[in-house]
C-alpha cells in the first residue's frame, strides 16, 4: 500500500505542476500539503482519497481494474467469485473448447484427403457402429455434465445474499450519469459524471489527468468502498434499464427503472477500478463510466465521515457546518466549475432520498 501511495502522490504533485490550464496554479504549486496528507490525516473532514488540492490520490496500478491496449483475455480479478470465473474460463472453458475445436478440424481435414475420390474410388458401405454411436454421443454428455457442476456453482456464488454486516451501495443509472447511494451511512449520496478532456471545456472547469484514469473512464467523484467488507450492491435507474458493470469485479447488474436488482462481492485488493455501464441506454451511453476507489475500512470510515455520514452502529454525530459532498471541495479546487454547490454545501446534512438531483450543471455530460 505505501509503495502504491508515494508513486501516486509523486505524479499527483508532478501533475499539478506540470498542467497550465488549471484554474489555480498558485494552489497547485504547493505539494507540500498534499505530501504530508496521508502520513497525518489532521483534519477531521478532510477527504482521504483527495490530496489538498481536490485531485485524487490514488491512481490505478496499470494493467489492474482498467483495460489494456490490445489486449484480449479477461481482467485481472479482485473479487472471489472474480477469481474463480477467471480460472474457470482460463483453465477449463479455453483449453476444453480449443481441443475440441482442434479434434473436429482434424478429423475433417482426415476425411477430406484419404478419402477423396482419388484416393478411394470404392467406398465403405459400412452403415452402423454401435461403440462409436455409443460414444460420440456419451462423450459430449459428459463434458457437458463436467462443465455444468463448476459453473451452476459459480451462477449461484455470483448471486449470493450479502451476509449481515454489509456496506449497501446503491447505483442508480441516469440518462447518462450514474448516482449513488450509501443508506446504512447516513445516506451520503454522490453523483458520478465522466470528466471530459483539457480541450473539451470551459476555461477554468475541470478536465480529465491522468490522475483522475483513462480517457472515458474517468469520472469527477469515485465510489469509495472498503476492501474485505462484502458489498450488498443494489441497483435501480430513474429512465431506462442501465447495467452497472465493474469487469475487475466480475460485476454486471441491470439498473431497471422500478426495480431493486441486488448481488454481493467482497473486494480484495485495494486500488482504483474503471468500468462503464453495459446496456444500450441512449446517445450518451458511452460516455457513463464507473470509477470505483477500493480503501481500507479505516479509510472508508474516513471518508464516510468528510461525506458528513455516520458508520452503522456508531452514533450519530450532531449536524456539522462543514460541506459534505466533493461539490465543494471541486469548486475551490478546480475554480469554481459548479457555480451553485448543490444542496450538499448547505449548513444541515438532511438525507434526502431524491436521487440524482444533485448532478451540477456544468459537470461532467449533463446537459448533452
Ligand atoms: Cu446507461
């Protein structure tokens, strides 16, 4: 984990640095700050996943939770089921499907040239052979019975109840952004919208580094879950059916409008995960990634705190002053790009089970 945070804080205050069109260069030239954040978390609203100048901290290890050019084989999994579906395709499906294919293709090429009719003018009259009727038909039953155990196993690991104790992120798909809930933390809410590239905005409005990932997948605010925690994940939509889909996680849930669709993973390995929502939703449907930030539970906790929520079974802290939501925090970093901060900036942090209400104008693809 340290080896994975002093690279990224590095290239966080290299970045700020090294970009000229942020609105606040005066702010971005003081790394110092932002260094010593992790090592001392101070402040009690302090978000841990932002360095102090609203940028990410964390970045994704390449080649993990994000695609990789030309490439072709499955994602490196962080998820138990993830785990075992890899090595179920890798070990099983593949090899098994490439000697059957391989089998078949011999034998017809066999076929084809001993006996052709050159090579074999008078043909058998054979009609029956009752082993090999026997076994090209027991054999494939077989197969299929081997192949059928692991994988009804699997399809059940994949839609498992979550066990008590769970932390419950609902995702709900919006034409085209996703947004989402925590409602056993005090209801945080968050809106997700994708950052578009340096060229792509107004002056002075956030844009996408490469701190923040990979083009079209970057979003402006992460899911923070916690590693080692099983996550109850329920997803629903506001318009049309959306499908939330994480490839590291071996995840992909429907978001159907009027409908809870429900599933449990537990991840392993914390990091930073891209994925995009997977069902034809509309013109925009390209541009609704999904970032997903994985920290420790102490972290998590952390951060449900800067959020203005509460952990389930602590008590519930008084309504602070302070901001919750990273509306705020990206206006003063990035120079005011939301011009009204949305409800969250207000002084009482009343759940409101309005969903995807606070997606800022300006933001991300609103409005396109
Ligand atoms: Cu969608």
């Amino acid at each position: 984990m340290r080896s994975f945070l002093v690279p990224s804080i590095l290239l966080a205050a290299g970045l700020a640095f090294a970009s000229p069109g942020t609105a606040q260069p005066a702010a971005a030239a003081a790394p110092a700050p932002a260094a010593a954040a992790p090592a001392a978390p101070a402040a009690k609203a302090a978000d841990p996943t932002l360095d102090a100048t609203g940028k990410p901290l964390h970045q994704a290890t390449p080649g993990v939770g994000e695609p990789v050019d030309k490439a072709f084989y499955l994602q490196q999994q962080v998820t138990p089921t993830g785990k075992e579906a890899h090595d179920f395709h890798n070990y099983i499906l593949v090899p098994l499907i490439t000697i059957i294919s391989a089998f078949v293709l011999l034998l017809l090429l066999w076929v084809i040239i001993r006996y052709r009719r050159a090579a074999n003018p008078t043909p058998s009259r054979t009609s029956h052979n009752t082993a090999i009727e026997i076994l090209w038909t027991l054999a494939p039953v077989l197969i299929l019975v081997a192949i059928a155990i692991p994988s009804i196993k699997l399809l059940a690991a994949q839609f498992k109840p979550a066990p008590k104790g769970a932390v419950t992120l609902k995702a709900i798909g919006n034409q085209w952004f996703w947004s989402y809930e925590y409602p056993d933390n005090g209801n945080i809410q968050l809106t997700a919208n994708m950052l578009k590239e340096e060229g792509q905005v107004g002056k002075g409005q956030r844009y996408r580094t490469d701190a923040d990932g990979p083009r079209l997948l970057a979003t402006d605010q992460r899911v923070v879950l916690p590693v080692g925690v099983p996550i109850r994940l329920v997803t629903t939509a506001t318009d049309v059916i959306h499908s939330w889909a994480m490839p590291a996680f071996w995840i992909k849930l429907d978001a159907i409008p009027g409908r809870l669709n429900e599933t449990s993973f537990v991840i392993q390995k914390e990091g930073v995960y891209f994925g995009q929502c997977s069902e034809l939703c509309g013109a925009r449907h390209a541009y609704m990634p999904i970032a997903v930030e994985a920290v420790s539970p102490a972290k998590f906790a952390q951060w449900v705190a800067s959020k203005g929520g509460t952990m389930p079974g602590a008590k519930a802290e008084p309504a602070s002053t302070t901001a919750i939501g990273n509306d705020a925090t990206d206006a003063t970093a990035n120079g005011a790009v939301e011009a009204a901060p949305t409800v969250d900036a207000t002084a009482t942090p009343a759940p409101s089970n309005k969903p995807a209400t606070a997606n800022p104008a300006g933001a991300g693809n609103t409005g396109n």
